[in-house]
C-alpha cells in the first residue's frame, strides 16, 4: 500500500506500492465501528471498477448510509 485518500464519508482509496499483474484478484474487508453504528458492509466501491493499481472501498451502515469508522482492516489475495 502506498496511500489511502479519503474520498469522502465512508470511501477510501486504496493505492497500491506496486500494481497487480491484472484486476484477477481478490480481498477481505473487516471493520470495528462505534457502539452506535450497525455497520452492513465494507466493499469495494460500486462507483468505481476494480483495477490493478488501486481498489476504492465503501463502508456502509444497516441503513444503507455511507459512515466513517474508526478502524478498517483489509487482506489482499493474488
């Protein structure tokens, strides 16, 4: 990882230090929220494709609203 820009409440993006060969990989995204938010999802961000340099991530609360968190964990697969 070389940098993580905050693209906004709840989105990330996540830059790669060296690019994947291609966008044939997979990842896991983890999360601990505050007592006050029921979180739903932590994925990649449907606005934007997956690519071989970066991965923009959405962290998403049961409603449905875009929140941020205070930690977010993640584990590449190639």
């Amino acid at each position: 990882i070389s940098s993580i820009s905050d693209k906004g409440t709840g989105t990330y993006t996540i830059n790669f230090d060296t690019a994947m060969p291609d966008d044939e990989y997979s990842f896991l995204f983890s999360g601990q929220s505050n007592s006050s938010t029921a979180l739903r999802d932590i994925q990649p961000d449907a606005d934007d494709t997956i690519s071989s340099s970066r991965i923009d991530v959405r962290v998403e609360t049961q409603a449905g609203n875009e929140v941020d968190i205070p930690i977010v964990t993640m584990a590449i697969f190639r």
